[in-house]
C-alpha cells in the first residue's frame, strides 16, 4: 500500500526484495516506466530494499500517478 504524505505532498512506497539482482531488474523497469509516463520520482535503494516517491501538485492523486503506482507494484508482484 502506498503512503501518501503531506508537506510536501507525496505518495510513497518501500519494495522489499530478497536478491539485490531482482532490484536491478526492478530499477530497469521503473526507468522504462519513469520515460513512458514523464513522471520521476525520487528513487533510493539499498541492499535488499527500493524505496519511491512521487511528489504531487496537489492533495488529490492525479490519474497519471496513480496509474505510475499500479504499474510499480504490478512489477514488484512479478519477481
């Protein structure tokens, strides 16, 4: 589940992983999807972690992001 967060106003996400290869794999597909939606979000990792965040215009989610959302953690549930 997506956090969402105020001041500034954010959705964020913290995908664990067991192998720091399937991460890489993880990472790839957020850069093909970060180039297909026009949306960068703020991206740190670690050892066994990949943590995001799509900083928002406004209180309300636009389509666009939440969208950008889905699609993370539809990748997430495919390693």
């Amino acid at each position: 589940m997506w956090n969402h967060k105020e001041s500034p106003s954010r959705i964020e996400k913290r995908f664990e992983f067991e192998e720091y290869q399937k991460i890489s794999i993880f990472l790839k597909k957020i850069d093909e999807l970060c180039k297909e939606k026009k949306i960068y979000p703020n991206i740190s990792f670690g050892k066994n972690f990949v943590s995001v965040s799509i900083f928002l215009d406004s209180e309300k989610i636009p389509s666009n992001e939440k969208e950008f959302s889905i699609r993370l953690d539809d990748y997430f549930l495919e390693k």
